[in-house]
C-alpha cells in the first residue's frame, strides 16, 4: 500500500462468480447498513452467467443514494482468478481503516458493520472480528440458527485453530487493513480452504466473534463449501501408510527422544516406519525397534551447495523410491530442508514438526513448502504465523509405560546420600541459556545450605558445550564445602532411574512432562525465561507457554528458584499431591498414544492434499 489508509472508512469486499440471482439482495444488504461510512468493492471472477449486467445495473440505480459515487468500485476480471485471487485483489482495491468480507450470495444485518465497527473500537486487543449467524434457503425472514460451531474469545479461538478447528465464519469477518498491509491477503496454499488459511494467519492479532446473528447464510446447490479442509482425510482408510521418520542425528536431546518415541508408537499401531539419521547416543534404542534405519552424516547447517545437496537428494529419494515411502515426516532444519525439497520433486507430502523457536534457517522460505506443519506448543504456532507458516498444535508425547511414578534408592545409596535430603534434578543439554540456569540450580542449592541450613542434594544430567564450565562450577562449590553435594552425571539415557531418585525436578521442555509423568513436582525455568512450580492452578498457563521455554512473563533470575526451592523443602509432604496432580493432569495431554493418533489424522490429510 502506497497511500494511507481512510480514517473510519470500511470497505466491503465482495467478491462474486456466477450468483446474478442472488447479488442484488446481498448489494441492498450493504447499501442498507446504518455505519455509513463505507465504500463497496465488488469484483467480479469472469462469472458466465448474466451477473457483470446486473452488478452494472445496480449501481447505476443507487450510486446516487451513497454518500459519494466514488465510494463504487467495479472490477470485472477477464479470466476467472479462483476464489483466493478475486478476494485479495478486492483487499488490493479497499482504502479504508477497517476491510469487512460478504459473499455475494449471502447477506448482512443492518447493523453488522456498525456493531463490528463498536466492538473493535472498545476491545483494542482484538484486531479481526466475525459474527454469529443464521441460515436461510428462500427468504432470510425465515432463517434458521446455525448449528454451534463458533468460539469466543481471543485465547478460546485461537486453541482451537492451533489444534486444527474451525470456529470463525470468513464471511462474516471485519479486520483492520494494516494487517492486510503487512500479511497479505489469501493464498491457494490449502486449495478449497483459502479462507480457513487466511484466518489462521491473523490469529496472533487477535480474533474473536460477536454473539449477536448479523449475517445470513444462503444455502444453495452452488454455494461454494465452508468445511474445514482436512475433515474428509480424518475418515479415509488409508491400507498402508509408509513414513519416513528423518532427522539430523540420534544424539540426546528432546526432539530426538521424541522421534524415538513416536517411531515406537506407530509402528505398535501399525503404521510402516523407517528412519533416516545420522548415528548418535540413541542409536542402540532405535535399533531396538526392528524398523529399517538408513544411516546418513547430514551437515550441522543448511546445505548452500547446489552440487552438494544434489547428492544428498539423490540418496534420499533412493530410499524413497526403494522403501515405498508415500509421507516423510521432518524434525529438523539440515536434513528437513533437504526432504521438503525431495517430497516436492518426488510429488510426496512432507509434515515439518517444529520443536522450537530456533528454526530461522528454513522458516522464511523452507517451512512454507512442507504440505503441514506441526507445532509443538502455541508460542511456536504463534512465531510461525510470524512467517506466514500455517501450522497444527500437537504436543510431543510421553510414554506413560516408560515414565511413571515410583520410588528407588539405588542411586542416592551409591553416593551416600542421606536418607531425609532433598534431592533436587535438573537435566539439560548444556547450551545456549541453559547452562546459566543449571548455573543457578547449582548456587541456590549451595545457598539453601550454607543459609537456610536445608539438607539438599543435586543431580545434573546432561551434556553439551557448556559440560566443562558446568563442571568447574561443581568442582569449585564441592570443594569448598564439607560434603560433595552436587553429583554431575554427564551424558544418560536411563531417565526414568534418576526421576525415581529425585525429590522434585527443576526443567523445562520434554524433561518437564517426563517427570510431571513420574509425579515429581516441577520448577518450570527455560531459554525464555522462569515460571515457577507448578500447582493444579496454574499447569494450564504453565503448558500455553510450554513450561518457560517457548515463552516466559518473568526472567531466570536466582531468586525466584530459591524461594520456589525452599518452598518445596519446607513442604515436602504436601508437595507430594501436587506431583500426583500433575501425572494425571499431563497424562490427558502428552499420552503418545492420543498425540500419535493426532499426527496420524496429519499424515492422512497431508497423503490426501498431494492426492487432490
């Protein structure tokens, strides 16, 4: 947009094709709203029928009854754009402060825009709002409610989007230009959803619906279908699904324990996996499941070589091609690019699951091309709507056969550790801002001990390029304290084992479902920031922002750890409870078995997408 924006004005797209019969009632509508500051933009999709002649007459009969004739503007295009292209020239064209959409076969209460019109102005935090609305076949004076599918309020709508709902009718939807101005209009990325799409990319400026029915919806045989896109998928039968699980390497850490997991799920489920990675620490643990693994030594970066990634393709449409693959299924960046761009050529479909908010190697011109996209928490889906990526929340799943509550000694014994201490864990990988929050786990704990006089011990698990400052740390408290109260374990795959040896748990990420699994009371503190313990009250808040690490109000400041610590301490019974809380709380969320049914229906819709 070259030219400001008018003040107050709103402008109402509508874009038709083929409804001459139905235009002119849904013209009125508009012309016959009580906010009057509007200009009509109409454009017309090359329609076959005698529509361009009504549209014409129309306005020629009530330009005069407008406020300004200018406020009129025809397009009749010369071939037919498809829905996505009609709608967003019609954004192109409008001038005002606010865009409102219309069908031209549907309808408008008088008062639609103005009560839109009322609702932005008093709620500032909602920039697109829709209606609820009736339906009608004849005459709207007999319409009927529309069945509840509609949500309220700006969190409410936007889960459900984030979990792959529908709750918003684009027909009904009036938003502020400038978000047309910085997102752009529709996409024929989701063909037959363009819509749906579109909604989904505004949901981080906040959308919301009105209550009250202002808008008609006319159900005719040649309406276009409003139904959400992947609906159809979730109930084809599929024989055999063939994925190809890839990633970078089977080194130890939260996406690749995740793989590792899903893998096991699917194939207890029947669906055929194989698995392309680079070897690593877990390689063993993937063996174990009796699926083809195909080894390869990806690059630690994005492949800038065209010669170079020529080779890496071919490869790995040879194990495509030879395993049958009819999906792959990406995690991360260096390997993940290389699939998208193999699925593409091969004409496969490629689900992306992005773990975190480290992706900006592929996230502004890679991740659009993979055929879904799924995130792993809302702060990811919202950082991902940031570059116009679509995406599904599904969370990565727990095993709750592996991690569950129980009680063991073995450990504590073969350190010494005394019976009434507190043991308090914290595993990580130890980089990037984690290494100053194991940093902070280890000098709170000194301090709960040389000033509160509390009896506590410390597990670190973990390994990483911060392992020898960590390890430094450790030697020098160690050393100047009576008794060696740290206990630095490095690199472990056996979690379960020091989850059942620890009092509470100090974590984020998949470490912090693992041990909410096992019943252990967790500190939420991560890249982001620091939450604190979590309580029946507040595990909804703690898991919309993925538990600190995605997202976070307060700093990782020392403080907040050691008054969340000697809390624990002080309540080591009734702490308890809070820890069982969380099991069953978790459970109903991150249990593979529900997340892989989830990622299943994603694979279906992907397989059905590249199908269409």
């Amino acid at each position: 947009m070259l030219f400001n924006r008018i003040s107050g004005l709103v402008s109402v797209v509508i874009t038709n094709y083929n409804h001459a019969q139905y235009i002119v009632e849904c013209l009125d509508s508009i012309k016959n709203q009580t906010y009057k500051n509007i200009e009509i933009i109409i454009v017309d999709d090359a329609s076959t029928d005698n529509s361009v002649e009504v549209i014409n007459k129309w306005i020629e009969t009530n330009k005069k009854s407008l406020q300004e004739q200018d406020l009129i503007i025809f397009t009749s295009l010369p071939r037919n754009l498809g829905f996505a292209g009609a709608v967003s020239l019609g954004f192109f064209l409008a001038r005002g402060e606010f865009i409102a959409c219309q069908d031209s076969d549907d309808l408008s209460h008088p008062k639609r825009i103005e009560e839109q019109i009322k609702f932005l102005k008093k709620n500032t935090e909602v920039h697109v709002i829709g209606t609820n609305y009736s339906t009608f076949e004849d005459n709207y004076a007999n319409a009927k409610p529309a069945k509840n599918w509609l949500n309220y309020g700006i969190d409410n709508v936007k889960e459900l989007y984030s979990k792959g709902g529908h709750c918003v009718s684009y027909g009904t939807i009036l938003f502020q230009g400038k978000l047309f101005d910085k997102y752009g209009g529709l996409t024929r990325r989701l063909t037959g959803a363009e819509d749906y799409e579109f909604i989904t990319k505004l949901l981080s400026t906040g959308v919301d619906n009105l209550p009250d029915k202002l808008y008609y919806y006319r159900i005719h045989s040649k309406q276009r279908s409003h139904e959400f896109y992947n609906e159809k998928s979730n109930n084809i039968n599929f024989d055999h699904i063939r994925v190809l699980l890839t990633m970078d390497s089977m080194n130890i850490g939260g996406t690749e324990t995740h793989v590792l997991t899903l893998a096991t799920e699917l194939i207890r489920v029947g669906i055929s996996v194989v698995i392309l990675s680079n070897k690593g620490v877990l390689y063993e643990d993937f063996t174990k499941l009796g699926c083809t693994i195909y080894t390869m030594q990806f690059p630690l970066t994005i492949i800038d070589s065209k010669s170079s990634a020529i080779v890496y393709k071919d490869k790995i449409k040879k194990i495509i091609k030879s395993e049958g693959i009819n999906v792959i299924h990406a995690h991360q960046s260096p390997s993940g690019a290389l699939c998208i761009d193999v699925a593409k050529d091969l004409n496969i479909p490629c689900v992306f699951t992005v773990h975190g908010l480290y992706y900006h190697d592929i996230a502004a011109d890679r991740l659009s091309k993979s055929t879904k996209v799924i995130s792993v928490s809302e702060p990811v889906f919202d950082w991902l709507q940031d570059f116009n990526v679509p995406s599904i929340v599904i969370p990565n799943g727990i095993d709750f056969n592996t991690f569950y509550p129980r009680v063991s000694t073995n450990i504590r014994e073969q350190l010494q550790v005394p019976e009434d201490a507190m043991v308090v864990l914290y595993a990580s990988r130890m980089a990037w801002g984690k290494i100053n929050i194991c940093e902070n786990v280890i000098r709170v704990c000194r301090d709960l001990r040389n000033i509160e006089k509390m009896n506590i011990h410390t597990f670190i698990i973990g390994d990483g390029p911060g392992f020898n400052e960590i390890k430094n740390t450790t030697d020098r408290i160690n050393n100047a304290s009576k008794e060696k109260f740290i206990h630095l374990f490095g690199e472990r795959t056996n979690m379960i084992n020091f989850y059942s040896n620890c009092d509470c748990v100090v974590g984020t990420g998949r470490v912090g479902l693992e041990a909410m699994a096992c019943s252990k009371p967790l500190i939420a503190t991560g890249n982001q920031g620091y939450f604190g313990l979590l309580t029946i009250d507040n595990f909804q808040e703690a898991w919309r922002i993925y538990f600190a690490d995605h997202k976070a109000s307060k700093i990782n400041n020392a403080h907040f750890l050691y008054e969340d610590l000697s809390y624990i301490y002080k309540n080591k019974n009734s702490i308890k409870e809070i820890g069982k809380a969380s099991s069953e709380w978790s459970r109903n969320i991150f249990d593979i078995r529900k997340t892989t049914q989830e990622i299943i229906k994603v694979y279906k819709s992907a397989i059905q997408e590249i199908m269409d």
